[in-house]
C-alpha cells in the first residue's frame, strides 16, 4: 500500500514538473514565405515575435538584423534591415558581386522618421523575396498607429514632417509601386539586390548577446560560407576620413548610382559606368559627353570635368530637384547634403 502511495505521488510530481516546464516554454512560430504574391499583412510572415511595431527579430526562426557600412540614400530616411535564409541555406563566398541568397530566403528592410518629440514614425517596409525563378518585391505601408503594415502594389505620396539633422522638414515621401522597384533593382532586365555585398557587410554589428563581424556572425551561424581570414575587402563609410576621398566617393556611386549606371542596369545605354571596380575613366565620367544633351545636362560639356565640380553635369544632376534632372530620377526628393560636398570634394581634387 505504502508503495502504492509513494509511485502516485511520484508520478504526480513529474506530471506537475512537466506542465510547469511547459508553461516557461516559448515557441516561437516558422517564418512563413509565401509561394505566390506576397501576404496582404507584414505580420503573417512571422518576421518578429511580440509586438509588430518593437520590431524584433524572430532569431529563433532565422531571422537575423544587419547594416551597411555605405547605405543608399532615401530622403534621409532610417533604417533597419534583417535577413532570413532557409534553414539549411547558405551563401556562398563572393566579393565580385551582390550575394547570391539561397531560394527562400527574404530581405527586410524598413524605412522611418524621427517625429519632432523624439518618437518613431514607421513608413514603409520593403521586401525582396528570392524564389525559384528570381527576385520578387514585396512593399508593406504601415497604419499611422503602428499595429500593422498593409501590401500595396501601387504605393503612393505620405506628406511627413520629420525632424532631420536637428530641423523640422515637410516633404512629400514616395512609396514606391512594384514596378518602379525594377528601375533601380535591374539586372540585365531582372529584379536583383543591391546593398549586401561583402564589401559592405564587413563590419561590426551590436547583437544582442554581444559586438561581433557581421560576416563572423553569419559564418557561425551557418548562412555564409567560410569566410578567408585575411583581406577581406570592406568599403569606407562617408564621412571616414581615415580613408582617401576616392574611396568614399567610388563607394558612394556604387550604391547610389551603379545599380542603373553599369552594363546590366536600366542606364546602360547612357554609357556612364559608375560599378565601384570599374577602372575606365571615359565610361566613369571622366572627360565624357552625355549621349543625350538637354535640361539635365545643365548646360555642360562633361559629365566630370576633372577638377572643376561646379562644371560637371553628375554634380549638376545630384544638385537638380526638378523631376527630369535629378538623379536619383526616384527615391528621392530632399537633397543628399553630405553625398554632394563628397563628389563636389573629389571632382575639385582631381
């Protein structure tokens, strides 16, 4: 009887353990990737766990937080960026070009504001979803309370006053439709990254559990292969002024210009060459006539003119707010201050 008692008394001890370890116990749910359009709500691809708006990442499920040393330009906008890869995914080694992600895998990027008082004000946030056949866009605008980001194909004008640089600015700020992601994302006339290269991965990043390389990181964790212990190449950030002025310029035009301006992009008959490896100087600018004169080229001969920036018609183009002169022709309405004074600054030192 005695022994009776004592084996329920056990077994009830287990059973108590057991569901108290089940009640600590938190799962966090997959990452879902859609096999046709994308979801019409950011929150179905279980990116982040918790609240929608804390934006934090579902590490468990793949999904980790990156930046960029060399970031492309957009109205002054923040940002913060993620990648998931597919369990059992991994990129391969590359620095001659974007990284080549595994099928299934998402690029996450969202853009904001800072409100005058401080606070955050979400506006949209892109996806890049790699599947069978190429990359797919996928943009996500977000309610004004920050419960939920929505699918729009269209996109569209939000007039925001955010605080920039310490002033308060009024602009109108363009979501982009799903076609207008092909002129910038182009590649011999297919959708394709831009920003995640190794050149521009190669930094330090503050995880949670600690600082570590990006690249480190993603090695350890299994979604890039081995890396080489030595020179691995790393761009300069804009201001850097421990590095040579044609670094930062070279690198600037990369992300913000070569996407169209190279052989595969949309600007390929322009002639003007801007990829950060490129080594002739008459397809990079120099000494060269535009193809096509007119209002954009602001009445110059040369798109640089080395030595004299004030007469050089890539200057001219990054100064221009008049929709069919400015160069970004999207993407941008507020002029980059700090990316002008870099190519004023490189083109006079010539």
């Amino acid at each position: 009887m005695k022994l009776t008692i004592n084996i329920i008394v056990l077994f009830t001890l287990c059973f108590l353990l057991v569901q108290c370890q089940k009640k600590e116990m938190v799962i966090f749910p997959t990452v879902i990737v859609p096999a046709g359009d994308g979801f019409e709500l950011l929150s179905e691809y279980n990116f982040f766990k918790g609240k929608l708006s804390d934006l934090n990442p579902n590490i468990e499920s793949g999904v980790m937080p990156y930046d960029l040393i060399m970031p492309l330009f957009s109205d002054y906008a923040l940002k913060k960026r993620f990648i998931y890869v597919p369990e059992g995914g991994s990129i391969p080694f590359d620095t001659s070009a974007v990284l080549e992600l595994p099928i299934g895998s998402i690029l996450i990027k969202h853009f904001y504001f800072k409100n005058v008082d401080g606070s955050d004000q979400y506006i949209e946030t892109r996806l890049m979803i790699r599947k069978i056949d190429g990359w797919f866009p996928e943009i996500y605008k977000w309610d004004e309370d920050h419960s939920e980001a929505r699918r729009t194909i269209i996109g569209g004008i939000v007039n925001i006053t955010a605080s920039i640089k310490g002033e308060n600015v009024m602009f109108p700020y363009s979501i982009p439709n799903q076609n207008q992601c092909k002129n910038c994302h182009s590649y011999n006339g297919k959708i394709n990254p831009i920003g995640p290269t190794i050149h521009n991965l190669n930094k330090d990043y503050e995880y949670a559990s600690g600082k570590d390389n990006q690249l480190t990181r993603w090695e350890i964790v299994g979604i890039l292969e081995k890396t080489p212990s030595t020179n691995i190449p790393k761009w300069t950030t804009i201001n850097d002024e421990n590095t040579s002025l044609h670094e930062r310029a070279r690198a600037y035009l990369a992300i913000n210009c070569s996407s169209c301006h190279r052989r595969e992009g949309s600007a390929a008959n322009s002639g003007l060459y801007l990829e950060y490896d490129n080594q002739d100087s008459l397809s990079l600018g120099f000494w060269k006539t535009p193809i096509a004169a007119g209002g954009g080229s602001g009445g110059f001969p040369y798109v640089i003119n080395p030595g004299i920036a004030s007469e050089s018609i890539l200057l001219y183009r990054m100064r221009a707010e008049e929709v069919d002169e400015r160069m970004p022709e999207i993407g941008r309405v507020l002029l980059h201050e700090e990316g002008i004074e870099l190519i004023r600054n490189w083109i006079d030192e010539m």
